[in-house]
C-alpha cells in the first residue's frame, strides 16, 4: 500500500508527488501541478521511506493495496 508515501515515478515521463490513491492498476499523485493518475504497468517507481529509496517495479504491484499482505 502506497497511500502517503512520496514516490517517483518513471515510464515515458517522470512524475514526482505523494501518492492520494492507489487501485489495482493506477497511483493518483499529488504533484506541484494537481493530481496525475499513472499505470503501474511496465513502470518503474522509486517509493521514499525516510531517508531511504525503494525500488519498484509496477508490474510487482499490479495488485489491489489489500492484497499485498495476501502475496
């Protein structure tokens, strides 16, 4: 689940923000220009946890937020 959570997010642009919303396919992101919905698909996405980088590959976590736990 990446609901708050400041990511980057790479695929044919990168976006900088804070995750508001996640669904099974897409991140909404809160950036300096409004809110971006983006695909996991095929994307990848650096997830800043403190002073901390975590890579992502978003086809890792084509996944609801409540299913992570499940996996």
């Amino acid at each position: 689940m990446l609901i708050g959570y400041n990511i980057l997010y790479r695929k044919k642009t990168e976006i900088k923000g804070k995750v508001i919303d996640e669904t099974k396919n897409t991140l909404v992101v809160m950036t300096d220009k409004g809110l971006k919905r983006v695909i996991k698909e095929n994307s990848k996405i650096i997830v800043y946890i403190g002073n901390r980088e975590v890579k992502i590959r978003g086809n890792d976590i084509m996944l609801r937020p409540w299913e992570y736990a499940i996996r």
